[in-house]
C-alpha cells in the first residue's frame, strides 16, 4: 500500500511512498553476495538554492495541524522527508475514517504548498542522531544491501529512515528500486556529496519517480 505523492514546482513526476505501519522485510537486487559487486561512482558537491536552504532549515514541525494550499487536505504532519537535491515532502495522516471505517490514507506533499494551521498539540520525541548525511555510501547491516543514501525520513516518534538507492541496474537494465531502511540498521561505508548534472537548469529538484522497496516500516 502506498501514499499518493503531489508534484510541485520543485519536484517533478510522482513517487510512491509507504503509508502502512507494519510492513515485512524485503530484500532488494543487490548485486552480488556481498550486497554489492560494482565500482560505486564518485560525486561532486550540491549546491542548494539560499531560498530551498531557509525553507528546509524551518520547515513544517511535526505534530502541527497542516493544510495543503491546492487541494485543501487537512490533517496532522506525521512525516518529514528531505532529498539530498533539496526537495522536502510533509506527510499528512487526516482525521477521521472512511465510508469503510479504516484510516483516510495518508497524503504527502511538497513543503512548499503546505500551510500550518496550528502548532503541534503535544510534544513529541526529538529526531535520533545518525551520523549518516545524504550522499554517504551505506551498507544495511542486516542484508549486506549497499547504496547511496539519497533522503531522509523523520516521524513523529524521532526515528530516522534513508532512501537508498543501489548503484548499477538490474539484469532487464532498470534501475534497482530504492530501498526504504531505517538508519539504526546502516553502516557508513565511504563519505561522499551528491553531484548535480551539468546541464540542469533547476535551482533544486525531487526524486525519481520509481517504486520504493521498504526494508524496514516507515515512521
């Protein structure tokens, strides 16, 4: 099961997200036995716009009642996610049922379009530290699975989940989807930045619209 995405004027294409809670473990194409088989690229600085930093930098609090600007879904900010080229989505988890009596799916959208109605309620757990920064090579511990590190998640009860992207393709030559592990489970194994193309004319951008194989249950 998975959230719909709204693209905005910084993120392009739709991407799917995980909106169950409890989801089993599943492992993704890794490559080779060892998780990993192929030289992993070297990558340049990113340089994020100033207006993209300040708005990251402040963002929507977590717990706040929030409305999207466009389509006017109202509900509480249970999720924030940051790329590592500067796009910043804001889960929303609405009160109340359906007709059917489960939970109204949880929406997620840009940031940017997201109005805070009122500050959070209650206080809620602060984020968990993880030395990980988007643009690390990382292994998860606990499938050998090895990638670069290209967002990150933090809910409402402080714990952090990274995008993870593998490097190379699969043997139909598509990307291998991005994996979904919580940060607790991640080694770093080498330090690097993410480069932005040449040829992008885009002061920021958003993620690929490809599948996400979670490893671990979002929070």
């Amino acid at each position: 099961m998975r959230t719909l995405v709204r693209p905005s004027n910084r993120c392009t294409g739709i991407i799917s997200f995980i909106r169950t809670m409890k989801i089993g473990l599943r492992i993704g194409e890794t490559g080779g036995p060892d998780g990993y088989s192929a030289p992993l690229p070297r990558f340049g600085i990113y340089r994020m716009a100033k207006k993209s930093m300040k708005k990251a930098a402040s963002g929507t609090k977590l717990g706040s009642l929030v409305k999207d600007s466009i389509t006017g879904f109202t509900g509480i900010a249970i999720g924030r996610t940051e790329f590592g080229f500067g796009c910043v989505h804001i889960r929303i988890q609405a009160p109340g049922l359906t007709e059917a009596g489960t939970p109204i799916p949880v929406q997620t959208f840009d940031d940017q379009r997201v109005e805070v109605l009122a500050p959070p309620s209650k206080l809620w757990a602060e984020p968990v530290e993880t030395p990980v920064k988007l643009g690390d090579v990382v292994r998860d511990s606990l499938t050998g699975v090895v990638g670069v590190a290209t967002g990150k998640t933090v809910g409402l009860d402080g714990q952090i989940n990274l995008f993870v992207e593998q490097v190379g393709l699969t043997a139909d030559g598509e990307p291998k989807s991005p994996l979904y592990i919580n940060a607790a489970s991640v080694v770093v194994v080498d330090r690097r930045e993410l480069k932005v193309s040449k040829d992008s004319v885009a002061t920021s951008g958003g993620p690929m619209p490809r599948e996400i194989v979670p490893l671990s249950a979002p929070h």
